[in-house]
C-alpha cells in the first residue's frame, strides 16, 4: 500500500507565507470610501492566493501532493453586506494560477469548512448560512478550474439533545442539496458527537465518501478498533459522489485524517506531531485491501510534523517499510 502524507493550510517551515490574511468587518465598514475598501478585501485576497501558491511550489520541491487549503483566502467573502461582491471573478487569475499549478503536479487538495458549518441543525438561518457557505467553497474550487475530486470535508454536526433526529435532519438536508455541492462532499466522523459508525452510515445512505480521523475515532468509539471499519469505508469511495466530474481513470484514494493527543489531560487536542507508532499501526493493519491512501496529518506543526514523521518512518525501513519519497512511503502488511 502507498501512503502519501499532507498537512494543513499553514507552513511552519516556510517563513512570511499565510494564506489567511484576513480583514473585520468593523475595519472594513470604517472605510469611507466603499469601493477602495473593496479593492482592499481582494488585496488581501491576492495575497493570501499568492502564498497559497507559494507553499504549493514547496510542497512540490519535497514531493507532498495533499494538501488543505486555508478556508480564509477571503475575507468577508459570505457576510450579508457583500453580497453584491463577486470575488471569484475580481480574482480569476490568481485562482486559475493556483488551479492550474495543482493540476500540472497531480496535487489532490481540498478544504475544511468551519465548525459553523452544519447540516443537522434544526435552526433554519443556520442552515441557510451553513449551505451559503458551502457554496462559497464549491465557488473557490471552481475558479481553480478543478474538478469534483477536490473536495469539502465537513462534520455531521450536533446532537441537539436528539441525535438521531439530528441524524434525520442531517439526512434530509444533505438529499436536498444540489449535486454541485454534493459531488465535493466528504463527512468526518468527530470526537464528541457522531462517532465513525454512525457518520459511516450516514455516508452509505447518502452515497457519500467518508473521511476518517483516526485520533477523533480513539476519543469517541463504540468500543470498535478503526480497522475494523475499514473495509466499509472504503467501499464509500466507490460511489459516484466520490468520483465525481474526474477525467481521471484512476479512482480516488480514500483519505483519512491523523493527529495524537495532545496530553492525557487533553486527549482531544492536537499535539505538535504525530506519533508513529499508531499511525503505522493502523496502516499496517488496513494495508491487505488497500492500494493506495492519503493521510492528512493535522498536527499544529503543519509540514514541520509531516518531515519529522518521515524521519521517525525512516527507522521502520526493512520492517514492512519503504520510503518512496519525501513524503510517501510503501507499507507492507
């Protein structure tokens, strides 16, 4: 099985790079002039798909081909008071350039709406803005010029005191989507709320790909091993949504998330790195009915992690290990 590794918007190694340079909109009501405050919002947004840019250019010097961009790269991009705005068109060319570089280089990319995004909540002016928003991120992939196989990762959302009514909803919001949002869908489960067993299944009825967290399954199971899941999971990434608008012969590979506890005190939360051992743990395990599979190591040290996981891999070479590049390796069950 091939294991290709990525990290998470922001570099810790490459210096005066964010993609999320941003903008309140107290600073920007300050503005007299409305239209010069305007062009400020796609300044920053211009820059903000310059360094995006820029860090896809380091992640192909050191062979890295996922990646998840910032959800930031425009500020203010959904508030009601822009709503005549139409950034993607002020901005086309340096979106096409950002497109057009991930294409020449085969990057798989994708984005993670925030946690204000939800589908299961019962309060219509949340899902109205919970669905607006998706759009906005189906509209930054499609000024890329990229196809359904970059896609929105979201969670199912809250429980509301009632999760399978919470369920229900997520289900009956989800169907109601149009197939352009819903062709860029994958669902995660999470670490407080729907656990995978339940977000899996959420992902079967819909058709849906599923993305799963290793680390937010430890914190939050039915008392299954994450391997065990395994081979449903994969069949998710069969469906037409998983595949959608590709070109490609090749299929998709499944994708899941990596991060370790931060502490025993705070097993929820991230730690800097990532540690080897579970990880390769559970790749050994699923690596018998996998080809390929991407990972998404969501440490708070970014890239800085996903190079010093490399070098921690290193020390299994000739232990069903096989380090292809800088940032993939071969693992043999």
């Amino acid at each position: 099985m091939i294991a290709r590794f990525g990290y998470v918007a922001m570099s810790t190694v490459v210096k005066n790079a964010s993609p999320s340079k941003t903008m309140t909109y107290k600073t920007f009501s300050s503005l007299t002039d409305r239209e010069a405050a305007v062009r400020r919002l796609e300044s920053i947004g211009a820059d903000n798909l310059h360094n995006t840019l820029r860090l896809l250019r380091h992640n192909e010097a050191n062979d890295i081909k996922v990646y998840r961009f910032s959800s930031k790269l425009l500020p203010l991009a959904t508030h009601d008071a822009l709503s005549e705005w139409n950034p993607y068109e002020a901005l086309k060319e340096q979106f096409q350039a950002v497109g057009d570089f991930v294409r020449q280089h085969g990057m798989r990319v994708s984005f993670h709406p925030d946690h204000f995004t939800v589908l299961s909540t019962p309060r219509p002016e949340v899902l109205h803005s919970s669905i607006r928003d998706l759009r906005h991120h189906v509209a930054m992939l499609d000024a890329m010029g990229l196809d359904g196989r970059a896609k929105n990762n979201i969670h199912v959302g809250g429980a509301y005191g009632d999760k399978p009514s919470a369920a229900e909803r997520f289900r009956e919001n989800v169907s109601a989507l149009p197939d352009s949002i819903k062709r860029r869908l994958t669902f995660e489960n999470d670490d407080k709320t729907f656990n995978a067993p339940e977000t899996l299944a959420l992902c079967e009825a819909l058709g849906i790909p599923m993305a799963l967290d290793i680390h937010h399954q430890w914190v939050n199971n039915e008392g299954e091993q994450p391997a065990d899941l395994w081979r449903r999971i994969l069949q998710t990434w069969q469906s037409p949504y998983a595949q959608a608008d590709s070109p490609s012969a090749d299929p998709l590979p499944p994708k899941i998330h990596a991060s370790s506890p931060k502490s025993d005190s705070d097993p929820r939360g991230h730690a800097d790195h990532v540690s080897v051992r579970p990880l390769l743990d559970f790749l050994r395990a699923i690596a018998p009915i996998t080809e390929r599979i991407d990972v998404m190591l969501e440490a708070k040290l970014k890239d800085g992690a996903l190079f010093a996981l490399m070098e921690d891999l290193r020390k299994y070479e000739g232990d069903g290990v096989e380090i292809l590049d800088e940032a993939s390796v071969r693992i043999m069950p």
